[in-house]
C-alpha cells in the first residue's frame, strides 16, 4: 500500500494543496474497496473471467450481489480481532525496541508473532480436525467477511482520526479531514503500550491470509476430491512467505511503514483488506480450476519461488546484519560501505553491491511464482504480480529521491559505484 501513501505526500501546506489532497483521498476511499469487491466477483460469479456491466441491467445485478455483513461474520471477524489481541498482550517473546523517534526514545514492541502465528495454526487445525468448525469456514462466509472487514477498517480509522486529534502532540496534520482520515494523523497510536499499527501490519492480516488459503484448499477438495498440486504449492509458497515474516519479525521495525508513515485508513485498510482478501486470489481462482502440473512445471516453479525467496532473505540479512555489526564479514570479506554525513553507512558489499533494492528482485520472483500455478486462462491470478511490481518500481523511486534528499552527494556516489535499481545488469 504504500505507493498510494506516496501519491498523497503533500510539498507544500496551501489550499490549493489541501483541496487537491482531499480529493485524491476520496478517490482512493472509493475506488480501493471497489476494486477489491470488483475482484471478488469476477471469482466469486464469473469463474476468475474479468467482466464489467454493459447494461444497467447488469450494473443492477452486479450491484444486488454485493455481499451484506451478517451475524456470522461479525461474530468471526470479533473473535478473530479478540484472539490476536489477547496473543500480542500475552503470548511469550522478547521485548524489542524500536529504531529512534524525533525526541530521541525508542518504543518497546513484544516480538512474540512467531508464537502466535503457531499457536493460531495449531488452534484451527485442532478446531476443524475436532469438527468445531468446517475447514471451508471462511470460503463459505467470505463475502460477508469481506464486508464485515470493511466496515470494521473504516469505523477504525475514524477512531484513529479522534484519538489522533485529540492526542496532546499532534505529529503535523494538513487542512483536510478527507487527507487526514485517509494518511492518518498519529505515527504511533498506542493504548497503554498497546501498538495499533505495529499489531495491524502483521498479526491479523498476515495469518488470515495463510487461513483463508486453507479454506480454499479445503473447498477444492470438498469439490473434487483432490487438492491440486497448484494448489498445495500456492499455499506452501504464501505459507513459508509468512512464516519467514513472523521468524524475522523484528525487521519490521526499520521499515518504511513503522518508521515514517502515520497510521489511518490507508494503512490500516490495506492491511485488514487489501492483503488477506487480494493476495489469496490465486487460491480462489483455483477452487474452481482444479488442474495438474507435469512434474518438471512444479519443480520449476519450486526452484522459481526458492531462488526469489533467497535473494530477498539474503539480501534483507546483509542489510539487517551490517546495520547490527559494520565489520561482520559479507561472502567472506570486511563490508564496503560510503559514509554519510547522516552519519550512516551506505553498503556497498554483498548484493547490495550488485543492485541497490535486489530484495524487491526476490520478492517480484516469488510474487511470479505465486501466480504461475494458475497458468494462463485469465489475467485474474495475475493480478498480485502486476500490482506489486508497479507498487515496488514506484517504491524504487520514491526511496532514491528520499535518499538523495537525505544523503546527498553520498547518495550519488552510491549510485554511482551500484548504478543498476533492482535487476543487476538490467535495471
């Protein structure tokens, strides 16, 4: 989500500004959630196919389907929400300071997702295993959970807008409600050292992501007889993708979202939405696709995602690594690095050396990989691939210009010595 945070960073507070701001917000308050309910009908009524109304007829009609939240899915999506909750509080794990806010302090964050996200896997298997529940839960009930979801992000963020108003320090709002809403207007909202965004970002999205694939699985098996190995190889790929996120948990607190963007409806839709109802398309489209692959089809696809997931584990290491210790040896030898009069250091070693974001290589090979296992009877599966490497080039090219900003002639000399973006020798 955060190339539509970058499309609202405001250059200068005028009313001008302000209007334009705002408008942009309601343009994304609208289309971000018709897209996703777009999405869920061409899966849910058209077998994956894209369509649009071509009639008023059929606007009607498409209109009428439109899922209404129910009492099921309420009771879901609160005891969902509850449970997570209960797990950020309690559940076991280290305590990990954040990177330096302006005044200087560091924010403490409980670093026990990796028990969670087990401990939640383990409860479902049991309660479906136990028949508590069926397998195919959240596929029976998904449209309604998709609204209920909605509701639930947009009635948050407006509490997030009030508590943020009326916090004693405000961290710089514009003159608009709209932009506000949308952006938010505190960095770090917290309850009593509970985090909301820190616990937003990862806890329930992330791990009903991996679960709604499973009822997917679980759906194509009550179907058919058979989960696909497209299937197993969707949810394995997602599964370990997740897995790795909670195992390395707390790089999440020098990322861009953490550190700099203000907690409100974008982010806090983005990822109560946007991520467990988008990202699990290639599954949904595979309930009603049942196919096989050959056997060197499934191994390439291994190798594919393995080769992704390593450039952007590795990567992400080296980085996370040198920032720990300067002089740890990168493939065998003492770090190159440009100082900054940030007072940083810019690495040049390892592959950041070859390619100044090769961890957004990794992650467009695995988002390829994703989606490869759909093959190619509609652009439906593929939509998480084209997303991400439109929202990770734009990324790119926010980072440099905060860079150059920040670093200056360092900066330039980096790019100089690593001239390629993501690609080495390409881009």
């Amino acid at each position: 989500m955060e190339t539509i945070a970058s499309a609202y960073v405001p250059a200068a507070p005028s009313v001008r500004g302000s209007w334009r701001q705002a408008m942009l917000a309601l343009a994304g308050l609208i289309a971000l959630p018709l897209v996703v309910y777009y999405l869920w009908s061409c899966v849910t009524f058209h077998g994956g196919a894209l369509v649009l109304p071509t009639s008023q007829e059929e606007l009607r009609e498409w209109l009428a389907r439109l899922p209404a939240p129910t009492l099921p899915a309420a009771a879901m999506v609160s005891c969902w929400i509850l449970l997570q909750v209960i797990l950020q509080i309690a559940a076991p794990g280290r305590i990990h300071a954040g990177t330096p806010l302006a005044d200087g302090s560091r924010l403490k964050y409980p670093m026990n997702g990796w028990f969670s996200f087990c401990f939640t896997l383990v409860l479902v298997i049991l309660a479906t295993r136990m028949g508590w529940m069926p397998a195919t839960l959240a596929y029976d009930h998904l449209g309604a959970l998709l609204t209920v979801t909605n509701l639930l992000a947009f009635g948050f963020s407006f509490f997030l807008y009030w508590y943020g108003k009326s916090s004693d320090s405000l961290e710089g709002t514009s003159r608009s409600f709209l932009y506000d809403y949308f952006m938010g207007v505190s960095l770090n909202p917290r309850v009593k050292g509970f985090d909301f965004k820190f616990f937003c970002e990862s806890r329930p999205g992330l791990i009903a992501w991996v679960l709604i694939n499973f009822s997917f699985a679980a759906e194509q098996f009550k179907r058919h007889g058979t989960v696909t190995t497209p299937m197993l190889l969707v949810c394995a790929f997602h599964l370990l993708y997740i897995a790795d996120y909670f195992w390395h948990e707390e790089a999440i607190l020098t990322t861009w979202d953490i550190k700099h963007e203000k907690f409100g409806w974008m982010l806090c839709w983005g990822d109560l939405v946007w991520v467990p109802f988008t990202y699990t398309l290639q599954a949904a489209y595979l309930v009603q696709h049942p196919h096989e692959l050959p056997w060197w089809g499934s191994l390439g696809l291994i190798v594919l995602n393995m080769t992704g997931y390593y450039l952007f584990r590795i990567s992400n290491w080296q980085k996370h690594r040198f920032r720990k210790d300067p002089t740890a040896l990168i493939w065998g030898k003492a770090p190159a690095y440009i100082p900054t009069t940030a007072g940083t250091k810019l690495l040049t070693s390892g592959w950041w050396g070859k390619a100044r974001h090769v961890n957004y290589l990794g992650d467009l090979l695995m988002g390829l990989a994703w989606c490869l296992p759909c093959l190619f009877g509609s652009p439906l599966p593929y939509f998480y691939i084209i997303y991400f490497l439109i929202l990770l080039v734009h990324r790119e090219r926010r980072d440099h210009a905060q860079c150059l900003r920040k670093y200056g002639v360092a900066w330039e000399k980096y790019c100089a010595r690593v001239p390629y973006r993501i690609v080495p020798g390409v881009y």
